[in-house]
C-alpha cells in the first residue's frame, strides 16, 4: 500500500492511498496516517481512487483518522472509491458519517466547509 | 495445494500478519473453481479475507497456527470453508455492529462478521474435535 500526501494553500491536505487496504495495507499505513491526521484543524481529502480493495479493517484506520481530525476541529472526506470499495462504505454505513464524493473540487470544498 | 476435482481447491497457510493477503491471493487464481461472475467473486474474496483477518486477530499471534481454505462447486452453491484450530469462535454468535449517523459513536470493529453476513447466502460454523470450520454458501445473485 503506497501513501503520498500533498498540502495547498488553503488548508486542504490530500492525501492518496494505492494499493490493498487489508491487514498489510492497514499496517503499511496506519502510524504515517495517523501523525497526518494529527494536526489542530486539518481538513484533509482521502482519494481512494486507486485502492483495489477495502477489508473491514481498512474501514477501522479509515474511521479512526476521521475521529482524529474532528476531535482537532478538522474534518475528512473520501475521494473517488472504486464500486468494489463503495459497496464496502455502504454496507458499512460508512459513507453515512464520512462524506464520499467523487470529484475532486467539490470533496475539497466540503472538507473546508 | 490439491486439485480434488475439476471445481474443488485446497490450501493451507500459516495465520500471520500477511495470511488475509496470501489467501487472498491464492483465492483469485483458483476462483474459476466457483460458478459465480466477476462482481460476486470479488465479494467472496471479501469475506474469505474477512475471516482470515479475524483468525490472525483472535488467536494466529499467539501462537503458531495454520489454516485451511477450501473451494467447492456442489450444484448452485458455491462454498468457501476455511478450518482453523485456533480459539473456539463462532460468527454467528458475534454481535451486530450498532451502527449510527455519530462519528463519535461509530463502533470501532465488528464490521468485518458483519459484512460476511449481509454478502454470504450462508454462513455454517462447526466446531469439529476442537477445529473452528466456518463455511460461506455462495449463490449467483
């Protein structure tokens, strides 16, 4: 699972996921996305664009970064998932407490909003 | 690995930290053994990673422990078993997440048994002579 992140001037920072979000994927990630999260009012675009796969426990370090943000004033969105992924959103019900969008000017507006 | 059949695979695997990938991997070569189109595969991918990640998680760390996964075609249904000699576990008997519309209140796990269930057509558990066997029934949707 690859990371790369890039911050604007607007206070928005994206970042983007490849790869698998299994337990290795989780793994791979989850301390670099958790000292990402850790930021006072951190508005932040996860593109899942290029996940090929989300387990339950990729759902788990997904929701735990958006917990992070909010408790620090920021807030997260989901960029672009696959069907494969946003049917795991869905049934999860996921997508209910985190925004999914799949464009990328309106998921940066809504982070900052 | 076995070939029983024309439409019927085995393996083992030991149940550490890259077991759910392994399996995984192993799943979508021998997927042609199950009947079912591309969009069902992958769910059935899904849950067989689900429930190697749930054997890892409750007893594959603390010692060494394998497990088997076993793909069958038996007339319309599709099935996925997977034996492990771990900690008596039963996932029918795991509790619904509760879910809510509160990132504050949203369950930290369970969604892993829970998306097993709401995809599977079955799920059967046995505990065979100490041996967890969980077995998924899946049918062309």
């Amino acid at each position: 699972m690859e990371l790369t992140f890039e911050d604007f001037e607007d206070g928005v920072r994206e970042i983007h996921l490849a790869g698998r979000l299994d337990m290795e994927g989780a793994d791979a990630i989850d301390l670099r996305l958790t000292s990402l999260a850790a930021v006072q009012r951190g508005f932040v675009v996860l593109d899942l664009a290029l996940v090929e796969f989300l387990a339950s426990i990729g759902v788990s370090v997904i929701l735990r970064t958006a917990r992070a943000l909010s408790s620090r004033g920021g807030r997260l969105v989901l960029l672009s998932p696959r069907p494969g992924v946003a049917d795991v959103l869905n049934r999860t019900q996921i997508d209910r407490i985190i925004p999914v969008f799949h464009d990328l000017a309106t998921a940066r507006a809504a982070a900052l909003a | 690995m076995i070939f029983l059949g024309d439409r019927t695979a085995e393996q083992s695997f030991s149940a550490d930290r890259t077991a759910p990938r392994a399996a995984t991997d192993w799943f979508r070569m021998h997927a042609a053994a199950l009947a079912l189109p591309a969009e069902r595969l992958a769910e059935v991918e899904l849950c067989l990673d689900e429930l190697v990640t749930n054997i890892v998680r409750h007893g594959g760390e603390r010692r060494r422990l394998t497990f088997r996964v076993s793909l069958r075609q038996q007339a319309a249904d599709s099935t996925v078993t997977v034996e492990d000699d771990g900690p008596p576990f039963d996932p029918l008997q795991a509790p619904a997440p509760l879910f809510t519309a509160s990132l504050d209140d949203a369950p930290e796990g369970g969604r892993g048994i829970f998306l097993i269930r709401s995809i599977a057509d079955e799920v059967r558990y046995e505990n065979r002579e100490g041996v967890n066997c969980v077995t998924l029934v899946f049918r062309e949707e």
